[in-house]
C-alpha cells in the first residue's frame, strides 16, 4: 500500500547499494523488508499538526504544550521525510481501523506508551471525529481500553514501568529481571507495541524498587549495572514472546529507545539549558550524535528471540527533535523541565505513522 511497484524495484536496488532497510527480527536472522523509514530528515510541512490536541478527547494538559501556554509552534509542522527516495503513506484513521477491524492494539510500557498511544488515538478521531467510541477503565490492571465500537477496535495502554516484574517482599521493593506475571494480559491481542527504558536509569526517591533480583541472587542498588539489567529483562521479556506468542495471531513490535534531550553535548550545544527553549529539530539528514548504549542492547537482545519481531527504530529521528519536548510546558510546571516525553501534537504521530505503513504494507 505505502509503495509503488516501480518504487519497489528502485527501492530494492537501494537496498543492495546501501543496506538500508526495516529491521525484523525472525530465529536470529534479520528480514529486511522495503526501504529504511528510519533514515531521513524533518522537513516542514504547513499540512500539518495532523491534530489539534485542545479538541482530542483523550489527551490531558499532560502532553497539549500549546494549552500548557507554549507560544512558539513551528515544531508543530514538521514531517518525517524518508531518504532515499523513500516516502509514507500519510495516516488515514478510517483505512486503519477498516484494516484493524474487530482488533485489538495494546501498547505495554511507561508513560512513553502512554505518550505514543495517545497520539494514535487523536489520530484516528482527528480522522473520524464522529465515530464513536466507548472507555474501560480498570485501574488494578493498569489498563485502560478505547473501543471504536463501529468498528470493533479496541487500542488499548498498559501501564508497565519495567514490562518484568516489580513485587512487594518483606526487605521492600524487589525489581525481578526474570519474572513476568503479568503477561497474560497480553495474549490473544492482534498487535502488541512493547517499551521499557526510562525508568532503568532512575536512582534515589525517585526508584519505585530497593533491590534487584535475578534467580536466587539478590542486588543492592548500586550492585548491578542498570544497562546491564536492562539487557537481562529485555532477554526475559523475548523468552515470554517465544514462549506465548503466535505468530499468526499476534504481531510483536518494539518502541525502540525513546531518546531524552537534557545534555546539549549531545547536539553540539554544550551550553544548552537541556531542552529548554529549543525551537527547532537538529538540522541536516540523520542522526550523527552519540549513539544510544540502550538502543545497542536492545538490538543485540532481539537478535536472540526467535519469533518475529519488529523494531521500530525511532531513537535516532527522535534524537533530533530537540524541539519536541513539554520543556517547561508540561504537566509539572513547577519542577521545572520536562525533555523526556513529547508534546502532542508531535513526534509520536510520527512512530504512528511508521507503524501504519509498516501494518498498511
Ligand atoms: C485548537 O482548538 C482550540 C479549542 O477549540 C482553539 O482555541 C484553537 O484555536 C485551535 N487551534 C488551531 C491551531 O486550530
Ligand atoms: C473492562 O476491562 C477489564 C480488564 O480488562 C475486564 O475484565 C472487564 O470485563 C472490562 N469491562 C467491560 C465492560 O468491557
Ligand atoms: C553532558 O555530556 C558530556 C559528554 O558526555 C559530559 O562530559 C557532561 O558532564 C554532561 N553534562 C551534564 C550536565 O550531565
Ligand atoms: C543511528 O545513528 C547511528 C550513529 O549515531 C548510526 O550508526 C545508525 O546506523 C543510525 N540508525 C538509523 C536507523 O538511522
């Protein structure tokens, strides 16, 4: 749907010449399917926000930077353009949900989930703004359910800091890297759109665990590396996916590593006050700044598991959105800077956007 055929051929002539392609990950082996929508460039488009979060119904102060009083907004306007002659099919909601009739799309993760399930939800109304829709709230689940009920799909967030387990013991908090319990929530849903990160690099007050456990063998904080950690529950979490999903029935995907701004080193502005102020993307094409350590371990993790897996690569577009942050515009004015999640409208549209034309293909 999303390409030509002449494109096609073209595009598979790119492939030999350059490598570029969308990462899925099956037995160990990397497939490579159609052009790299990851590499690329954000190019200002006047078409765009695809949405005005004031009038979403699902979306809070926490991600309407322009409720939240932000006074500049060109960041609203930028496009993801793929290189290489490369281009998206822009989001249709009602193509979507003919498509994900009668089915069920769960995004499993922190708020950055959240962030990402939002957008997709003013997406689809900002397409259909009359279809309706019912809620489901169940909070002991950490669950909660929008049905577009013409249609039969549910697009649902659940809310999991660390997608392995975090369990009440008698010493305090245990954060177990080789437990998940709570998997059954995730069976039988038609695609599944899995993120953990932000909160492994979390120390002090702000550490919802006290220790850290692997088998037997109990950590202090401080014992285990967070990286290394990360790794060990991104490998727990790819033995449930081999061990519980079908793949004719569902379709697993990960976020990839949603990239924060607090460092201007980072981006070559070592006097950047983090996100702060920030207007404008990194300019050029791709990401040329420090590479994501987490991204590293993650890619390694998913080249283990053997059912098919697909990474939507969106840490390096993501990195150069400087501009796409809350700042000083997010929920928590008063604590100062939010450079972690994303206004809405914004870069989560994008990841939206790579995931309708991955799921349009
Ligand atoms: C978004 O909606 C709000 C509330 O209806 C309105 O005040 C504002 O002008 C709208 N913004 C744009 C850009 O249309
Ligand atoms: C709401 O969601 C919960 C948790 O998934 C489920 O047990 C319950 O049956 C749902 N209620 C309705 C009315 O669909
Ligand atoms: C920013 O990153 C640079 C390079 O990694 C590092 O030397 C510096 O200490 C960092 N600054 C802050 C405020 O964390
Ligand atoms: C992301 O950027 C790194 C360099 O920081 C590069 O090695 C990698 O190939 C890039 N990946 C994509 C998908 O653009």
């Amino acid at each position: 749907m999303g390409f030509k055929v002449s494109q096609r051929c073209l595009l598979l002539f790119l492939f030999l010449l350059s490598n570029n392609s969308l990462l899925v990950y099956v037995n160990g082996e990397t497939e490579k399917i159609s052009c790299n929508m990851f590499e690329g460039s954000w190019v200002v488009d006047p078409s765009y926000p695809l949405y005005n979060a004031s009038i979403c119904p699902f979306v809070g102060k926490e991600f309407d930077c322009v409720e939240n009083g932000r006074p500049d907004q060109l960041y609203l306007q930028y496009r993801w353009q793929p290189a290489h002659g490369c281009s998206l099919s822009r989001f249709d909601g009602r193509n979507f949900l003919e498509k994900l009739r009668g089915k069920t799309i769960m995004f499993v993760g922190d708020s950055l989930s959240k962030n990402h399930w939002l957008s997709l939800l003013c997406m689809i109304h900002s397409s259909v703004p009359s279809e309706s829709y019912d809620v489901n709230l169940s909070a002991a689940k950490g669950m909660t359910t929008y049905t577009f009920t013409g249609y039969g799909v549910k697009v649902i967030y659940h809310h999991s800091l660390y997608l392995v387990d975090v369990v009440k013991a008698k010493t305090g908090k245990v954060l177990k890297l080789d437990s998940i319990t709570n998997g059954n929530l995730w069976l039988d849903v038609d695609y599944l759109i899995f993120n953990t990160w932000h909160w492994w690099t979390r120390k002090g007050p702000k550490q919802p665990f006290d220790y850290i456990q692997e088998g037997n063998k109990v950590y202090k904080e401080g014992d285990m590396d967070r990286l290394v950690a990360f790794g060990k529950a991104i490998d727990t979490w790819g033995r449930w996916v081999d061990a519980n999903i079908d793949p004719l029935k569902s379709k697993v995907f990960f976020q990839g590593i949603s990239p924060t701004h607090y460092n201007g080193t980072n981006w070559g502005e070592p006097l950047a006050q983090a996100c702060i102020g920030q207007k404008v993307p990194i300019p050029g094409s791709t990401y040329t700044g420090t590479p994501s350590a987490a991204l590293e371990v993650l890619k390694y993790e998913l080249k283990t598991i053997k059912k098919p897996v697909t990474l939507l690569d969106i840490t390096n577009l993501s990195s150069m959105r400087k501009d796409g942050h809350p700042s000083t515009y997010g929920l928590d004015k008063k604590s100062g800077k939010d450079c972690s999640h994303w206004c809405l409208a914004g870069v989560p549209d994008t990841w939206n956007i790579l995931l309708y034309n991955i799921l349009m293909l």
